[in-house]
C-alpha cells in the first residue's frame, strides 16, 4: 500500500471508509490516487479524505479505477464536493428511476459534469419537464440514455422556446416529440440560431408537416456553414449538379451528416470501384449512411462477383444490394445463385467477419 494512500486513511476512521462497502480486495482500486498527480494536485480538488471518499462511493456503484480517474479528471470540481451530502443522492435519483448500475456509470462517464449540477435545482426540474413533454417515464430516461448533457442546462428557457418555434411553424407535435427523445441535443441551441435554421430549412422548400422538416434541421444546426459549404463542394466534385444535391438533400437531410472523408469514401466506391454514374446519389442518397467496411464492402463484393460471372447487368442500379436487410439480402441476392457460385454465402459472411475485426 502506497504512502499516500496510507495518508489517506489516516485521516479518515476505518468506520466510514469501509461504511462504502469496500472489502480488503476492493481496497487496490483506491490505489491510483498515488499516481494520479492531476487528482490530487489540483488546486481545486479537496482534502484526501474528501477523495478517498469519493473513490468509495463511485466504486460502490459500479465505477472502475480508470473510469473515476477519468471523471475526476474531466470534471475536476467533482473533487471538492461532499460525496455523501452532495453526490450520492443524484445517483440514488437516477437509481430510483429505474436505471441499472451499468447504465448509471455510462450516463455519468459520458457527461461527468452531471453530478456537479443541483439535484433539486437542476436535475429534478429537468427531469420532470422532459417527462410532461414526452408523455412518460420510460420515454423521459430512453432520451436521457441517448444525452445526458440535456439534464445539465434549463430546459424551460433552452428547449422550450425552441419547441414553439417549431410548432409555431405547423410541425407536428409527434415530430417534435420524435427528434426530442431520439436527437435531445438539436433542442440545446440557442432560440435565436435555432429559428435561422428553420427559416433556412423553410426556405430550402421542406413541408413543415413531414418529418423530414425536423430531420433537416437536425441536420443544419449541426454544422456551421463553412462546413456545410464544405460538404457541398464535396459533392459537386464527384458530379452532382446542384438540382442533384438539391433532390438528394431533400430525400434525405442525413446525407450532409457525415464527414467529408466518409462521403468521399462511399463516392469513390459507387463510382470507381462499382462504376455507378455520380446522379445515382441523387436518387438514393441513404446510401452515404451505411457502414462502407461492415455493409457496402462485404456487399460490393458479391456484386461484383456476380457481375462477372455475367448473372446480374452492369448498367442496372442495383440499390436493393446495399439497400435491403441482412435477412433479405441472403435471401433474394445470395441464395438465388448459390449453384452457379457455391460458396458465395460463406465468402460474403468471410468478408462481414474481416470488416470487424
């Protein structure tokens, strides 16, 4: 056992440090205060009792070493809160909510500075305007689950405001309430940028009444216009007219999403590897969004494997390859030529297993 560790318990009776649950065994995961400079150096952090304690109660509930040592680090302040006065009832919260050990310490290693925002202020308060909105408990901690930082900010003055800016609009509730649970974080914005988006998505023609409407402002709020500019320039090196773009936008927002090294990646395979002309994007443009190494590689392979063995024709677009479920792609795609190529299923879920590894 380290010095410093030692120190440690010094200052603490062995009554409340072992009050936490620790056995002799789990003892060795307080161990990386003595070589964690960052944590216990800090001016801000507390006493080493203070940190001591804060190890019990976090291990208690399921945190590792590495996963506090990270937290305290991310979220230094936590350090020089009462762990037992101030931090152990937010997880009790969250306990009594119906969220499970594992789905506590992921919520708090996502966003660490939940646990230094007021339980009664804050958390509580948001919590219940997210469960009024949504409707129910369950929806409220699914949306937690996708966001934790939604708990961290007033939500009456930043998601509030801009949902009637939407609903002002003629935006279904339903959809509102969709994007809410599933996107929390497009609602974090400030009112002022959040209407610029909408007018902007107005004006680019999208039907407030659809749900592609709030998709679309997903999709711009995420980005600054540089990068959107960025975006589009991407798209018109490979060939796209702006009628193209325009079209392919607007069947699917989502496709400006993506990172302009994976737009490039997916355009170059269409148009290179597999000789599609670049309009094909225009017409389906959700083909940007599958996964290039574990669907639209394995996949390519077998079209161009029964392109060459002459059974398909290389100038139909063949989207229901890329398309399609997995359960649907054997079924109509592989099965259909297992004679003519035996071993096709086994190569293609060879090339599934390599992307994964």
């Amino acid at each position: 056992m380290s010095y410093l560790f030692r120190r440690i318990l010094l200052l603490r009776s062995p009554s409340s440090v072992f009050s936490h649950g620790f056995s002799e065994c789990s003892l060795k995961s307080l161990r990386f205060l003595s070589t964690s400079s960052e944590i216990v150096s800090s001016p801000k952090s507390a006493s080493l009792a203070s940190n001591a304690a804060l190890v019990a109660l976090l291990a208690n509930h399921g945190f590792s070493e590495s996963q506090i040592s990270d937290i305290a680090k991310r979220q230094c302040k936590i350090l020089s809160l009462n762990p037992q006065k101030i931090l152990s009832p937010k997880l009790l919260f969250f306990q009594s909510k119906g969220l499970s050990s594992p789905e506590i310490v992921k919520l708090v290693c996502s966003i660490p500075c939940v646990l230094t925002g007021s339980l009664n202020k804050r958390i509580i308060p948001n919590f219940d305007y997210l469960q009024a909105v949504l409707g129910s408990e369950e929806k409220t901690l699914a949306t937690i689950k996708k966001f934790a930082g939604i708990l961290i900010k007033d939500l009456r003055i930043s998601v509030g405001p801009n949902i009637e800016i939407l609903k002002q609009i003629g935006v279904q509730d339903s959809n509102i309430l969709k994007y809410l649970q599933y996107q929390p974080r497009m609602f974090l914005i400030n009112s002022i940028r959040f209407k610029e988006v909408v007018e902007r998505v107005t004006e680019m023609g999208f039907n407030p009444d659809r749900l592609q409407f709030v998709v679309a402002v997903f999709a711009l709020r995420s980005m600054t216009k540089s990068t959107w500019d960025k975006k589009v320039e991407v798209y018109r090196k490979w060939g796209l007219s702006e009628e193209e773009f325009s079209l392919a936008f607007r069947r699917n927002p989502l496709c400006m999403a993506f990172s302009e090294d994976k737009i490039n990646a997916v355009m170059d395979f269409f148009v290179n590897k597999i000789g599609w002309e670049s309009s094909f994007f225009a017409r389906r443009p959700a083909l940007i969004s599958y996964s290039l190494k574990k669907r639209i590689l394995p996949r390519g392979y077998v079209y161009q494997v029964l392109l060459s063995k002459g059974l398909i024709k290389k100038h139909k677009s063949h989207f229901l390859f890329f398309e399609c479920t997995e359960k649907r792609f054997i079924e109509k795609i592989i099965n259909p030529h297992k004679e003519q190529i035996p071993g096709l299923l086994e190569l293609y879920k060879q090339k599934v297993m390599d992307s994964r590894r």
